[in-house]
C-alpha cells in the first residue's frame, strides 16, 4: 500500500531492492529509482495485518536509519479493524477509520531531527476529532543502532530506548489504546522527515 498525504514512496512487493534479509539484518531500503509508474520513490514494508493482531505486552525491535532530509521509517502498530487493500495507488484504510482504531508508534525517524518521541494517535468516536499522545522524548543518534520498546497494558503504554524509561501515558478510559492492534515497519518518504535531496 501507499501512504497518502506528503509521502513519497510507492511500497513494493516481493522485491528484494527495497526488502530484505543481509547478514541477519532486515534491510527495509528506498530507492530513487521510478519503478512504480507515477512515483519517484519506491520502498519497503512489512506488517501483520490479516496475519496476527495482538493486545497488550511489549514491542521491540533494534534499528537504525540514515539520518537524511526525507527518510522517515516507522515502527508501529495499528488497529487490527482497519487494513489498506491496495498494492499501488493511495486508498484510505476500510473498515474503522484512522484514528479510530488507534496508532501507537515505538518509533519514528524524522529526517534528521535528533529527537525520537514515541507516542499514539487515538479517536474517541466522541467528535473531538484526532488527539495525540506522546510517551516522552530522547535525543539520540539514530544513525546507530538503539532498542526501541513499549510495555502495553490495560491501563497505560510506557516507552524505553536502550532499556530506560523515557515516559508513560494512562490509557486506561481510550477505547482505540485498548483494541487488537497489527505491527508495522516501514521506510517512508518525506511527511515529516522533510524533503529528500536531489542527489539522495
């Protein structure tokens, strides 16, 4: 699928360009290369939507990123009742509707902005609209590898980079922090990670 908005990239399957395994390392790599008519970017994407969905317990995973204008990778989840159906080409999610079936985001690289600030993105069904919670903030080189983790109960989501506590959130009274959600790592382009450089 391909993510709307200021996104770049058209994400690719069974291509070994943009996923794949190397020396034990999952590689998720996007390439100026045109190979989906219509987009300059293509790139990789792996989750587990329609595979398993879980609720509760903790997510990690070690990465690390080039740290340029553009890159913006994620590692994240969503809720199990929405799902993108298409390969390529943007179409909005089916079934509950962003954010009401809830984000919750272990990490975001934003270009090269230091600071990495684990949070979610949630949606009451009350008509307050799209709300923001952020679970605390680092600034760190992600250039290097770090363990990005979050411990996920009934009544709070709490963030860890390299095993320290950086911040919690109550989400005891949020119905979309409280549904099955399906994990996602991916290697978007632009958004918030800025504007990628002619030579990058």
């Amino acid at each position: 699928h391909n993510s709307g908005g200021s996104e770049q990239q058209a994400y690719t399957v069974g291509r070994t360009e943009n996923v794949r395994l190397e020396n034990s390392n999952l590689i998720l790599e996007a390439r100026k290369d045109g190979y989906v008519d219509g987009w300059t970017w293509s790139s990789g994407r792996i989750d587990t939507s329609g595979l398993v969905g879980f609720r509760y317990g903790r997510l990690e995973a070690k990465l690390k990123y080039d740290v340029v204008s553009g890159a913006f990778p994620a590692f994240w989840t969503i809720g199990t009742c929405a799902y993108y159906p298409n390969i390529h080409g943007v179409q909005k999610s089916k079934g509950t509707q962003w954010a009401q079936n809830g984000e919750i985001d272990m990490f975001e690289g934003r270009g090269t902005n230091s600071e990495i600030a684990p949070g979610a993105w949630f949606n009451q069904d009350d008509g307050k609209g799209n709300l923001n919670a952020v679970f605390g903030s680092k600034s760190i080189d992600a250039s290097q590898y770090h363990i990005y983790a979050v411990e996920w109960t009934e009544t709070s989501i709490t963030s860890y980079i390299d095993g320290v506590k950086i911040g919690s959130y109550n989400t005891s009274d949020i119905k979309s922090l409280n549904r099955p959600h399906y994990i996602i790592l991916n290697m978007a382009v632009g958004s918030t990670g800025g504007y990628p450089a002619d030579d990058c």
